[in-house]
C-alpha cells in the first residue's frame, strides 16, 4: 500500500484555494479503496478508507452535522 500511496495522483478541491493552505487531499486506490492525507504534509502519514467510509464521511460532512 505504501507504494501505491506514494504513486497516486492527489487531488484537492477545487473549493479550497485562498484559505492558506489547510486542506486535503484525496487519491482513489485500487480495490475501492481511497488515500486521504494532509496536504500541507504530503509526505506524512495518509487515511486510507474504503470506498463506503469516504462516502459516509463526505456525506457526514455534506450535511454539516457535529460530534
């Protein structure tokens, strides 16, 4: 998996230009899978959670719901 991380094609939104910086990035993975990371730390560590786990979140966060 660490290769593959290393070999993905990052995207950020296109929605989080001008806010210094603090977003992040996402790469689908093979087998459904999908790579979320820092972008201000590329290099660092990266979440990487099933297709089903990056929709729950997206959509946790769509609908602006709190802990």
């Amino acid at each position: 998996m660490d290769r593959e991380l290393s070999e993905a094609t990052w995207v950020k939104s296109s929605l989080s230009g001008g806010n210094g910086g603090e977003c992040v990035e996402v790469a689908r993975l093979s087998g459904a899978w999908v790579g979320v990371r820092d972008s201000k730390d590329p290099s660092g560590p990266a979440l990487v959670l099933t297709s089903g786990q990056w929709a729950a979140f997206t959509g946790w966060v769509r609908a602006d719901e709190t802990l």
